[in-house]
C-alpha cells in the first residue's frame, strides 16, 4: 500500500468536487439572498484551496527522514489537520457572530433580506447527492489506507458536515414554504438566520475535537495508553534474561507514532551483539502493530518521572 499515491490521487479528485460545490453555491448565495447557502459555498471553498495543500504535504510525508528532519515529516500532516480545524472552526463563529447581529437587528428594526427559497431547494438537493456521492469514494480511499490517513478521514468528517449542511438547509426552507400561513409567519424573514446558528451549534464540535487532538499532537502529549499496554503485552517476552522493559513512551503526529522503549540492564555489562538483536526485534513487532513509526530504544537504569 502507497498511502501518498492514495491520498494524491484522492484529494485531487475531490478538489474539482469542492470547487464545484464552492461555484455553485456562491453562485446560488447570489440569487437566494441566503447566507446559509453562503456559508456552505465558502466550506467548500476553503475544502479545495487545502486540497492543494494537502497534496503537497501528503509528498512531504511520503520522504525519508533527513539531517535536516531526522525525524520525518510527519508533522505537516498534523499541521495541515489544525489549519483545516482551524479554517472551519473560524467560519462557523463568524456565521454565528453575523447572523445574531441580522437577528438582533430584525427585532429592533424589522428589517430583514428576503430569501429565495425554491433555488435553496434546488441547491440542497443537488448539494446532497454530490456530497454523498464524494463520501461514498473518501469511505473506499480510506479503507484502502486501512483508515491510516489522517488527512483523508478529516475530509471524510468536513464532507459529511457539508452533506448535513446542504441537507438541513434544504429541509428548513421547505418546511418554510408549508409553514407560510401559521403562528410562526412573524419569525419566517429571519428563518435563514435561524437555520445558520442551529447548524453552527451543531457542526462545531467536530472542528473543536480537531484542532484539540492536532494540538495535543504538536505538544508531543503522550495519550496512548491503550497503545502502551498492547505494546506491553506485545514485547514483554524478547527480552532475554538480564533486561526489564521499564516504561514505553508514545508520541504521535499525523499517521505516524514514535515509540521510546526504556529498557534496564539487569547485569553489569551488555553484548552489543545481544542489545541490537532486542532493537531489531522491537521494531518488527511495533511495525507489525504500526506501519508508520519509529522505533528508539534505550538501555538506562534511570527511572522513569512522573
């Protein structure tokens, strides 16, 4: 499996994806007098201008390490996750900061801009079946990296946001129509402003969680105790008589995991020969658990600090 061809291959299909949706729905915002519409155009938008992006970090990822980043490039992946958390995150507080204002001023004034609803539903409509069909081939992309992609699933989350988006502003405009001549035709001039904050409610926490787990990522937390413990019971039996497996430390960014295994002598000296067979043997039992990874291992009686 080349994950970097996958995901190349991927995000460049779906680039033409979200700049259509981004064309159609700035261009539909235009004759709707929607911002809900407006809001889903510029999602799309910003999904294609980091589709650009993304590719040219899912080439980075794909390098070996160098003097220079000894280390890999593992984390522009994590990067790119935290401006794209980022990028949504913005869009959904500046919508909810506009449209309380245009609720606000309704109340006070009584003015409100007349919404287009048919060409909304034309829109939603359309807007769903891209979605789900640009869902249905990030689900297959992501199976084929055996859901390793980072970058991939973070499109998957920011799709079917957009399919919600499109779906429900479809559905809230149409009841709009059967609701014209009941208790709630006074509150009806507002209902596109309405629909955006229920929609922010409801779309910011996937953003929070990314831009919560890249930060974690790029402060090197070490979360993965889950992982430890597998690890633990995976490697608790290479060592020969003489050496205690102490502590493992597990950092991660983006689809790549760097483990630290702190292993104590149990005798005065130690066989080169006998101390790298016990790396080798680590790291191929880690990448059989974690393909992406590197693999260091220390030989210490200093004990581990809390």
């Amino acid at each position: 499996m080349d994950m970097g061809k996958i995901e190349i291959k991927t995000m460049k299909v779906i680039f033409f994806a979200y700049l259509l949706m981004a064309i159609v729905g700035i261009t539909n915002s235009l004759y709707s007098n929607s911002e809900a519409v407006l809001i889903d155009g510029t999602f799309n938008f910003i999904s294609a201008l980091s589709m650009i992006v993304g590719i040219k970090i899912s080439k980075f990822v794909s390098l070996k390490p160098s003097k220079i980043q000894p280390i890999g490039f593992a984390m522009y992946e994590t990067l790119y996750t935290l401006m794209k958390g980022i990028m949504m995150l913005g869009v959904i507080l500046l919508a909810a900061v506009s449209n309380i204002t245009k609720i606000h001023t309704f109340f006070t004034t009584g003015d409100a801009v007349p919404v287009n609803g048919s060409s909304i539903l034309i829109y939603s409509i359309s807007m769903v079946a891209i979605c789900s069909v640009v869902y249905l081939y990030l689900a297959a992309q992501v199976k084929k990296t055996d859901g390793q992609s980072v970058m991939l699933r973070t499109e998957q989350i920011a799709v079917f946001q957009n399919g919600v988006i499109s779906g429900a502003i479809g559905i809230v405009f149409l009841l709009v129509a059967l609701l014209e001549n009941t208790f709630v035709k006074p509150i009806l001039p507002i209902t596109d402003s309405i629909v955006v904050l229920i929609l922010c409610g409801l779309l910011i926490g996937d953003p929070i969680q990314i831009v919560r787990n890249s930060f974690f990522e790029l402060t090197i937390r070490d979360t993965h105790q889950s992982l430890r413990d597998t690890m633990f019971n995976l490697t608790k039996n290479i060592f020969p008589e003489g050496y205690k497996l102490e502590h493992i430390w597990i950092n991660k960014l983006g689809r790549t995991y760097y483990f630290m295994f702190l292993v104590a002598p149990l005798k005065p000296s130690l066989p080169v020969a006998e101390m790298e067979l016990i790396q080798e043997t680590i790291e191929q039992t880690v990448k059989k658990e974690t393909a992406f990874s590197f693999v260091d291992v220390i030989f210490s009686n200093k004990k581990v600090t809390e």
